[in-house]
C-alpha cells in the first residue's frame, strides 16, 4: 500500500455525513474531522442558534454544511433530520449517533418521567434515527453507521443507572443493526469513550471530575479532538471489513 491508498481509505470525498450533538463537545469535533476529511456535513442539536452558528463554522472551514435543530427525544424531529438532509444533499452515507443527556438520578429515587427522558434521547432517538436513514443507507455505495456509546456501559457507578441502560441498550441494538442491515452492504459500530473534557462531564463539581480524570491508566481526561480519528476509522473504508463492534477510546478505565 502506498500513501495514496493509505489517504484513500480516510477519505470521504462526495459522501453526506449527520452528526447529532454535533455543536459541542465530541460531536462539534466529530464534525469538523469529518468535514476535513471530505464529507457533506449535517449538523443536529436542540438549539436552532448553536446549529446555525456551527453550520456557518464548517462553512467557513471550506466545507458544505447543514444545522438543523433537532430533539432526538421526538421520533418525528428524527424523520425530519433525515428529510432536512435529503432535501438539501440528496443522499445520506453516515449517520454518527452522538447526542445524548446525562441525567441522574439514585435508582431509589427514579421517576418514571426521567427514565422516559434519559432513554428517548439516548436510546429510542438513536435507533429512530437509523430506521429513518435505512432507505438512504441502502441506496449509498458505502453506508455506515457509528453510535457513540460509553465506557459506562461496561461499568457501573452510582446514579448512572439510567444513561449506562441506555448506552448498554445501544450497544445491543448495534450489534442487531450489524446483523440485520448486513445484507445491504450497512456496516453499524460503536464508540466507546471514556472521560472526555465535554461541558456534560464539566456540568459536575471539580472533585468528581478530578476523579474521573484519574480513574483512567492515562490519568487524565480526552480531548473531544481524540474522538475523531476513531470515528473516522469507523465511519471510513479503513474500517471496511468491520460491523457490530464496539471501539473502546477510554484510556484504559475499563482495561480488560
């Protein structure tokens, strides 16, 4: 293999990507990596201005781009993402699950209303989503699919019952995505990550976030620009021969 292949297989040149989350944190850099690395851009978050300003970025940048403000908690905001996308590009490749909510709440205390919340966004929103792309993933030469998990699913802490279950719940459905949309050439993987400096982990009180950094063999928190050569490693040819695994960037907090 010489350079050009090796470039080849990063790059996404003509191809349409949707990032939800994508206007801060792990997805704002998600983006901009797969912008740089050729894709048309969609961008979807809840707010209409973080979009707009996000889109005008990637803009800026040199690349096609699309904000569009979305609830992924609402399964209609989700088919109208990918019409958004349809409407404006005409094709969907890849759709990078990113977006979610870290509400918390002891398992003695839950609510029947923050179960709902937790895992609308970080499960139901998700799988939607995918089910709304299948016509275009089908029709794409080279579809993938990313869902952006957590190390958390693998782990258990107090009060993070509701989003490990739903980052857990995910990673089932990408294996069964992997073995149902097989036969159309869909490949589907997860992330992932570990403690990443994002506002989310930021959102806790300094002595939490000092034990977050230091529960990895790293000893610190991730950049949200570490994320991006693992998505573009799986949303990419160079992962080509890779459906219904999960990527583990969590600098050895769950070493096994």
């Amino acid at each position: 293999m010489d350079r050009s292949q090796l470039d080849e297989l990063f790059d996404l040149t003509g191809r349409v990507a949707v990032v939800t989350g994508g206007t801060r944190g792990i997805g704002r850099a998600v983006a901009g990596g797969l912008a740089a690395a050729g894709a048309k851009v969609v961008v979807a978050s809840r707010k209409a201005d973080a979009c707009a300003a996000t889109q005008a970025e990637l803009e800026a940048g040199g690349a096609e781009a699309l904000g569009v403000a979305t609830h992924l908690g609402d399964v209609e905001a989700a088919q109208a993402l990918v019409e958004a996308t349809i409407d404006r590009f005409g094709a969907l490749d890849i759709v990078v699950n990113n977006a979610a909510t870290a509400l918390a709440q002891p398992i003695e205390e839950l609510t029947p209303e923050a179960w709902d919340k937790s895992l609308s966004v970080n499960l139901r929103g998700p799988v939607f989503l995918v089910q709304a792309a299948l016509p275009h993933l089908r029709a794409s030469a080279r579809p993938a699919v990313v869902n952006v998990i957590s190390v958390g699913a693998f782990l258990f802490g107090r009060f993070t019952s509701m989003y490990a279950s739903g980052k857990g719940g995910l990673l089932t459905m990408t294996r069964y995505m992997a073995s149902e949309f097989a036969d159309a050439g869909i490949r589907v993987n997860a992330l992932a990550p570990g403690s990443v400096d994002t506002d989310m982990v930021r959102a806790n009180p300094p002595e939490a976030i000092e034990r977050m950094a230091g529960a990895s063999l790293m000893n610190r928190l991730a950049s949200p620009d570490e994320m991006v050569g693992p998505v573009l490693f799986l949303a990419s040819d160079a992962s080509s021969y890779m459906t219904g695994q999960v990527l583990v960037v969590d600098g050895g907090l769950a070493a096994y």
